[in-house]
C-alpha cells in the first residue's frame, strides 16, 4: 500500500486513479488511509456483499470467509486489462508493471497517442 501512496502523484499526473477496496469498516479504512497518506479512494465492504460477486471468496476457510487479495488495471470503462493474483507475494503487480499496464491502457484509449507527422 506504501507503493500506491508513492506513485499517487503519478497516477495524478496521467488522468488515473487508484481505488482500494477491503473488508475493513469505513472508520478503521479512514484511519489506515489517513496514516499512510492516501488521497485515493478506498471502498468498504466490510458487509461482504461484492466478494462472491467479484469472485474473491477465498475456500478454503469456511469459518472465517477471508477474501482472496487481488489487483487490477481497468480500461476507463471499467472493462479488466489485466488481473493479478495478490495472495502469493510474487503474484503482486509491482510498479512497473502497473506502469507499464496504465501505459498500454492509455496508448489503446488515446487517439492522440501518436503525435501527427
């Protein structure tokens, strides 16, 4: 999450946002958002509504239904570019991986990309 704050000025910069979404409650994500220093959006879905919708539900724990931690790049209209599997460490994206994902986004939404000859 530190990773996030440090490349929120970028993500700024290029028209982007970050969106968090967890299981916390709003207040305990607030404080944690504060301490950190995020101004990006965090979503609360402490009631575990959107779990099984977004297909996060993690099996193996039946008692304590834990979510499986997950990361995505989005297109602008919503649609996955591309889906990373957050709940082994080397399955998380790192920065330049989402660079270079927002990079290929915006080179496919853009029609100024390239400059005119």
């Amino acid at each position: 999450m530190r990773e996030l704050c440090r490349v929120q000025d970028e993500f700024e910069v290029a028209y982007s946002r970050i969106v968090v979404l967890s299981v916390d409650p709003p207040e305990v994500q607030a404080a944690f958002r504060a301490g950190l220093g995020a101004r990006f959006t965090f979503l609360s879905d402490h009631e575990r509504r959107w779990l099984p919708k977004l297909g996060l539900c993690e099996g193996t724990d039946t008692l304590h239904h834990p979510y499986r931690p997950a990361g995505f790049t989005l297109f602008p209209d919503r649609r996955i570019h591309r889906a990373y599997n957050g709940y082994w460490y080397w399955g998380r994206p790192r920065m330049e991986e989402l660079r270079a994902d927002m990079r290929e986004v915006t080179r496919a939404v853009r029609d100024d990309w390239e400059l005119a000859a």
